[in-house]
C-alpha cells in the first residue's frame, strides 16, 4: 500500500471510531473531546480548515485538509444533509488561507475523506460527517464536499454540461411529492454548479455579496423543474422572491428583463441590468421559454 493509501484507511478507521463514541449527527462534549485527542484529531480548536501538517508530510504535499468546522454563522442555508457548499477563509492571514484552500483541494486529488464537524446550537455539542471534496470554484471560493461512505462521481465539466442532453423535468423516476423548505438530495451540488456557471453575483442588479445570493431554479423544484444547471441563474434573495412571484420577467429571444405594464417597474424592483447577455453562460432557452410564458399569463 502506498502512503496516501495508508492515510486513506486510517480516516476510514478514525471514521468508525467516531461513530462508536455515539450517533454522529449529535455527539455530547465528551465525545467533542474524544475527537480532539491525538489518535483522532478530526478537528483543532475553532479553526475552520484544519490540515495537521505533521500527520501528513509524508504525503509530499504542503499538507492534507482532515477537518472542516461549520459554525453556521455566516452560511446556515449551505448545510444539508448529504453535503455542504463550504466557503474559501478569508482571514487577515492570507498566507494561511492559501495554504489551507491549497491542502483541501489536496484532499480531492489524492481521493482522501475528511471530517466536517457542524456546531449545533451555542454548546458543545456537535454532528460529524465523513465527507469528499468534489470539486471547487476559484471565482465564487467555494468547495463542494459531499458526504457519504465512498467518495462520490466526479462532476461534469462547464463544457461537458452543455453537452449533455437538458431536462426541463425531473426523470419521471424522481419523487413528485411537493417541496416546500425541506432539503432533498443533491440541492448542495445543484447551488455550487449554479454558482459556478453564472458567478457570484445577481443576474439583475449588483449584488455580488455571496451570502446574499440564491442559486434559484427558473422551473421550481416544486413545479416538477430539473437540477440541471441549465434551469438554474443566480439572484439576490429580493430578486429570487420577485422572480418567483412573477413580478419581472427574461424574454427568452432578447434576454431582456421585462416588468408587467400595469406591475412594479424594474427600478421600484431594484433591477439595473437590462438584459442577462454579459452572463459568462446562459440559461437553457426552454427554460426561459417556460418562464416566459408563465410570466405572461398574468398580462
């Protein structure tokens, strides 16, 4: 077995230490310490990245991430139950940071599991998941970790996404019962790709400010709408309600933003941009299409 092999099972043996010491979705404080015990060290202190260097030398990197901490102050809505859209730190310290973005992606390319400890509530108590870095997006400064057992398929490329056949729809295979706020499967992935296809930023105003930013689906997810990117852009929280409720519209030809005659005007909506032509990618046009017409129907 090779070093990175090694590593590999000792996390996977650390993993099932960690589900010994209780349910691993709520471990009490006694638990808590038991992680930061030296066989164990799945995570350090209140650090957010930790890469613990000396356990990892010998695998001829800088270091290997072993453990995020998600407080949920900053990013609640980026936790769900089989993963989490972890944000790049950004400290005073930026050599630090560097370091530790650079020993997460490592986790990635040398197939290794790391541990992602979420703080439940002001105690001590904490949840652990067995997580694999599936990807990362320099420009948005987000990571997807997926949890689960086995480390997950790789995800399709910006190009290989627009080759792949688009589904407006869920397959017909796919649970039709009526989603309201509750997580479903595979929502962190379909936010990072959202994210990472049209940036950080509002399709119709300024908004840049990440935590303020919804990866929104054209088709609702409740209205039988498809997690392929490509029913997807992103919008303000304001802008994701107005969307929603009909208030403004994208003319699926011009790519023009559009608002009712009789209805709010984009500037009472906030809206600045008159068209989403700068966006790097654009929506499917079916999707736009059946938004359009949904817009529409209340003229």
């Amino acid at each position: 077995m090779t070093l990175v092999d090694d590593e590999r099972e000792r996390r996977l043996e650390v993993w099932a230490e960690v589900r010994a010491l209780g349910d691993a979705g709520d471990l009490d404080a006694a638990a808590v310490n038991a992680l930061r015990r030296d066989g164990l060290r799945v995570f350090f202190g209140g650090r957010g990245i930790w890469t613990d260097k000396a356990r990892t030398a010998d695998l001829d990197v800088e270091g290997v991430t072993v453990g995020l901490l998600h407080t949920g102050r900053s990013y609640a809505d980026d936790l769900l139950p089989d993963g989490i859209v972890y944000h790049y730190p950004r400290t005073t310290v930026s050599g630090r940071d560097a370091q530790e973005i650079a020993a997460t992606k490592a986790a990635n390319e040398l197939g290794l599991p790391l541990f992602v400890v979420v703080q439940l509530g002001s105690g001590s108590r904490r949840a652990v998941h067995l997580g694999w870095v599936e990807d990362w997006d320099d420009k948005a400064e987000l990571f997807l970790v997926t949890f689960g057992e086995s480390k997950p398929s790789t995800s399709p490329t910006l190009a290989e996404e627009d080759e792949l056949p688009f589904e407006l729809e869920r397959p017909s295979g796919a649970t039709k019962k009526k989603v309201l706020a509750t997580a479903r499967p595979g929502q962190h992935r379909f936010s990072f790709r959202v994210f990472r296809r049209y940036g950080a930023r509002c399709a119709v105003c300024d908004v840049s400010v990440i935590g303020l930013l919804d990866a929104a689906h054209l088709r609702p997810y409740q209205e039988n709408g498809s997690d392929d990117v490509r029913n997807g852009l992103v919008f303000c929280a304001t802008h994701h309600r107005a969307f929603d409720k009909r208030l403004f519209g994208i003319d699926p030809v011009s790519l023009e933003v559009s608002c009712h005659a009789d209805g709010p005007t984009r500037t009472d909506l906030g809206i600045n941009v008159l068209s989403i032509k700068h966006l790097p990618d654009l929506p499917h046009t079916s999707a736009l299409e059946w938004c359009w017409t949904r817009f529409a129907s209340l003229t």
